[in-house]
C-alpha cells in the first residue's frame, strides 16, 4: 500500500515537472518569436525613414523608446531619429497589414520636414527592390 502511494505521488511529481517544461519551452520560443519581430519591424521603420529622407545621410540613427500593442490590436513603435528626444515619431503595424509596418507614421514637424513630400515615399517593397537591384 504504501509502495503504491509513494509511485502515485513519484508518478503526480514526474507529470508535474514534465508539464511544467513544456510550458515554459512554449513560453521562451514565443518570447524569442516576439523579439525577432520587434526586431525586424525595428528595422523596417529604420530603413524606411532613412532611404525616404529629402537629402541623403540626413537620418543617421533611429532609436525607439516604446513598444506596445494599441486598442486597435496594431503594434505601436515610439521613437526618435539622430539622438535628439524632440524629434519623435510613432510607427505603426496594423493587423490589416499582418503586423508588418508599411509606412504608417505619425511624425513632428522637425522629422516631418527631413522627409520628402507624401507622394514621393517609397514603400518598404520599394525600397527592398531598389537596394536588391543595386547589389545586382
């Protein structure tokens, strides 16, 4: 009897533990999926304002302080260019989208002016075959 108790208990521990495992293996490859798409959505917003500037080189570092999901379920970057906190933007990435930023910012004036003209922007598919065709 007592033998009995002892593997039920061994068996409930070991199911514990195993589950317990699984779990969090789910929870670290979600988090490392999250942060790979920070990270690439980091860098599309990089790229679109640095290659959609009026005068080349003028956006030299993006930085971004926040990152958060809106009401709207889209992905809300903040941020500011060139180390100066003034000069923010906010970049979305909207579910119609599938969460891939596509040009959608909210600028201040300051960086506003640094970028060309609305009908004159580039999307990020743009861009991507323009630098693909100038390593070409």
């Amino acid at each position: 009897m007592i033998k009995k108790k002892t593997a039920s208990i061994l068996s409930v521990i070991l199911c514990l533990i195993i589950t317990g495992s699984y779990f969090k293996m789910k929870h670290d490859e979600r988090e490392r999926e999250k942060e790979s798409y920070i990270k690439e959505q980091k860098e599309r917003i990089s790229l679109y304002l640095k290659y959609n500037t009026k005068e080349p080189n003028t956006i030299k570092k993006v930085n971004f302080t926040k990152v958060e999901v809106g009401p709207m379920g889209d992905v809300i970057f903040d941020g500011y260019i060139n180390g100066n906190k003034k000069d923010e933007f906010v970049a979305y990435s909207p579910p119609e989208k599938n969460y891939q930023f596509e040009g959608d910012l909210i600028l201040n004036d300051a960086v506003d002016r640094l970028l060309k003209p609305s009908h004159q922007l580039k999307s990020f598919e743009e861009i991507e075959k323009e630098l693909k065709q100038e390593k070409h």
